[in-house]
C-alpha cells in the first residue's frame, strides 16, 4: 500500500459514517418521539433495522440502536468518550445527584451508593417492605374491581422514605404528601427541555423549584436530627450511612451531595417500582396458570415462578424504554457506525426486549423463559447496562419479590378475562392506562398461617 493510500485510508477512516437517516420532517420525528415514544420507536426499527438516526430537539443528533451486541458496545466503552446523556435527569434531581455527575466523580459516588443496596444491608429492608404492604391492603376491597396502581405507589414511596430516612416522623409525613405530586411533575417535564426564560410563579419549572426548596428545609432537620442521635452507628438507613461516609480522600459527602442523592433514590426507587408491581397485576390476573402456581409458591419459602415473572414483566413492559449516553471523544465506533462527538446514542430497551431471536414469541407473557434459565444481561435490561447501571437494582427486585408474595398471601387475585391494558406514558415511565385493575378476594386466615 502506498503512502498516499494509507493517508486516504486514515482519512477516511476519521470521517462519520452514521446509520441509516430517518427522512421525516424534524418537527414530526420530535412530535412522534415526545407524543408516541414507543410506537415511534418501534416503527422506525422496522423500517430502518437495529440502527438509525434521528434529529431530537432535546438530545439534537441521535443514533438509536437496538442490537445487543451494540449496546455492549457502548457499555463498555471508556466514559472519557462516551459520557452520560445531555441533558439528563440532574436537571430535576440536582447538579449533585449521580445523574449529573461524570468520569471518576461518578466512580466514586457509586463507591459510597452501592453499600445501603447490596447483601446483608437488602435483609434489613424485607420487614419494612412486609410491613408497608399490609399496611395499604388493609383498605383493599373484596369483589370489587379497583386500581392498582396509586396503591403500589403508595407501598413503594413508604418503603424509600423508611429506607432513606429511618423511623417515621411529622417530616416524613410531609415528605409522604409532597412526594408523589413533586415525583408525577417531574416525570411528565422530563422529556422537554428547560425553558431558557422565567414563565412564573405558577408554571410548572417554578413549582419544581418550590417543592425542591421545600425537601431541602425538611432535609436540613433530619440531617440536623441524625447527626444528634447517640445511635447514628447503630442505624441501617441511607441517609445514616452518607452522613458517615467518606470518599477516599477522606472527605464526607455534602449537604448537596446528600440532598440530591436522596432525592435520586425517592425519585428513581419508587415510580418505577410501583409500575412494575402494577403492570405484575395486570398480567398475572389474565394469566390463571401463573397466577395459580405463583399463589401455592406464595404458601412457601420458593420464588422460581415469583421470581421469573418479575424478570418477565420487566421484559414484556418495559416501563424505561431506552437509556443514553453523550459522545465526548472525537468519534466512538460502534459495530460498523463511526459516531463523531456531540452526538446522542440511546439503546432502545423497549425493542430490545420485543426481539424475536432473544425471546421467542417475545408478545406472549411466559415467566417460565426465565425459570432455571440464566439471564441475558445484553438482552434484558431493565436496569439500564455498564457503569450507570441502576445501583439500586438489586433493592427493586428483592421489593418486588416481597411484595408480590405479601399479596399473594394475603389475597386471592381473581382472573379476568378482559382485553390488556393499554401502555400509558408518565413521561419517563410507562404504566397501565387503567392503573392495572383487578379484583381479590381476602384468604381465609388459617389458609395464610
């Protein structure tokens, strides 16, 4: 080969080359990706394969993928060039929030994060969860049909707040009122950007930053009450366990950091969670088979089934359709695609998990492709993949499991015969339209033990 070659080669090869162009008018690739998300998404991997490109008012050019062995790619891709998605959720849960942070400051804050998620620290959370869970069935009507899902939101903040903060109190009350309207706010502004001019007292960005002041003044008197209780070794909540953490240069995590990485947590821990478990109950009660083996595993210390139909509702609704990630270096190769800096990669979780080769016949709800069969974390990702993966994935599950066989021991879910419920977009998340409906019917008391 001669030089001059060679030098054509190199430049050639520092060129783009960017998959297939969606050829729509930006204006309707923006009105489907914000109004129709998944559908969108969808459609045009049909259209244009396991890669395309789209030009998004919020993440400007965008490169969609939904091939495992691509989004292998991008997980483990150094994060000096390919950094978090811009802009991400910090811009609501705070500059100090894991979401906001990059490069080894992201290392380190997962360092001090992973320890309240992991081993021994999940067994202390399982009473809680009992706890919590009958707690809010108490109320549950027998024979009458109702809605699922603001329960298990209400199961699922509980369980974060006492896992965050410790034992109950005025504060968490009010943390308990404000929360979900603050969380429900913030998930439907997530898609937009942020308004570059002040609309207000009364527009939405304004009534985040009034809720924010107000968790941070409610924060401010449970630090201050913390750091003076003379049994703050002895306790196993979070916000505990920052106040005696360090970073390994020896310095403590600040009022910021603590702030909105708690803030991170509620947020993160709790509407996704709750959607879950509701899209489980909407699953289960058209599915009498698994609903009947997964109540008699309920009776008993085994989890196969329980277990496996969490996996595989996480699978068939996905409630996170994609996660993303920021070019910083001057180009990232990515299979065949040369994807140069500036540029937005999201993995389309939602059509990886819809994949006809990784989950035969992948519309039909079958929890048993996961019993005794190890998971594929290239293919099923919930939890997002790589070094952002959730820290808290583990908790959710072990929440999840907990739950679900509380209920199952408590009730008997009837099956119904009804079409599904249709996917209903919260913003980030996706839920039952009709908040996962079903009927129970309490067990006799000698049938729970």
């Amino acid at each position: 080969m001669t030089e001059a070659t060679t030098d054509e080669a190199a430049v050639e090869a520092s060129k783009p080359a960017l998959p297939p162009v969606v050829r729509i008018p930006r204006v309707v690739q923006a009105a489907g990706f914000v109004a129709a998300r998944r559908r969108t998404t969808m459609a045009l991997k049909d259209k244009y394969g396991n890669a395309f490109t789209l030009d998004l008012p919020m993440f400007g050019h965008t490169v969609v993928i939904s091939d495992p062995t691509l989004a292998k790619q991008v997980f483990t891709t150094s994060t000096d060039v390919l950094g978090n998605v811009q802009p991400n959720l910090s811009r609501l849960l705070g500059s100090g929030s894991v979401f906001g942070l990059e490069g080894a400051d992201h290392r380190r804050r997962r360092k001090l994060l992973t320890p309240p998620f992991h081993g021994k620290s999940i067994k202390n959370y399982e009473a809680i969860v009992v706890e919590e869970t009958l707690r809010e069935t108490a109320t549950w009507p027998e024979g009458s049909e109702f809605a699922t899902l603001e329960p298990m939101m209400r199961i699922t903040l509980n369980i974060i707040l006492r896992a965050v903060f410790g034992a109950a109190g005025h504060e968490l009350d009010d943390l308990r009122r404000m929360m979900p309207t603050w969380i429900t706010l913030g998930s439907r502004l997530a898609p937009f950007p942020t308004p570059k001019r002040d609309w207000g007292q009364w527009s939405p960005w304004a009534r985040i930053a009034a809720h924010r002041r107000h968790y941070y003044d409610i924060l401010d008197t449970l630090i201050a009450r913390a750091r003076a209780d003379p049994k703050l070794a002895d306790r196993t909540d979070v916000l505990a366990l920052f106040l005696q953490s360090t970073y390994e240069d020896g310095s403590p995590m600040s009022r910021t950091e603590i702030g909105d990485e708690l803030l991170t947590l509620l947020a993160a821990g709790h509407e996704t969670t709750a959607s879950t478990l509701a899209w489980a109950c909407e699953r289960l009660s058209r599915h009498p088979d698994v609903l009947a083996e997964m109540a008699d595993e309920a009776l008993t210390d085994v989890n196969d089934l329980r277990q496996a139909a969490i996996l595989e509702v996480q699978r068939v609704r996905t409630i996170i359709d994609f996660v993303g990630r920021h070019v910083l270096g001057e180009m990232v190769e990515v299979g065949p695609w040369r994807i140069p800096r500036g540029y937005t990669i999201l993995v389309s979780i939602l059509n990886m998990h819809a994949d006809a080769e990784a989950f035969p016949d992948p519309d039909r709800f079958d929890p048993r492709r996961f019993v005794d069969a190890k998971v594929n974390t290239l293919s099923w990702m919930p939890f997002g993949g790589g070094t952002r993966r959730c820290v808290g994935a583990a908790f959710a599950n072990m929440e999840m499991d907990v739950v679900l066989r509380t209920v199952l021991r408590e009730f008997a879910i009837e099956p119904t015969g009804r079409a599904p419920e249709k996917w209903h977009a919260r913003g980030v998340a996706y839920t039952p339209k009709d908040g996962g409906r079903i009927t129970v019917r309490r067990r006799a008391a000698a049938a729970t033990g």
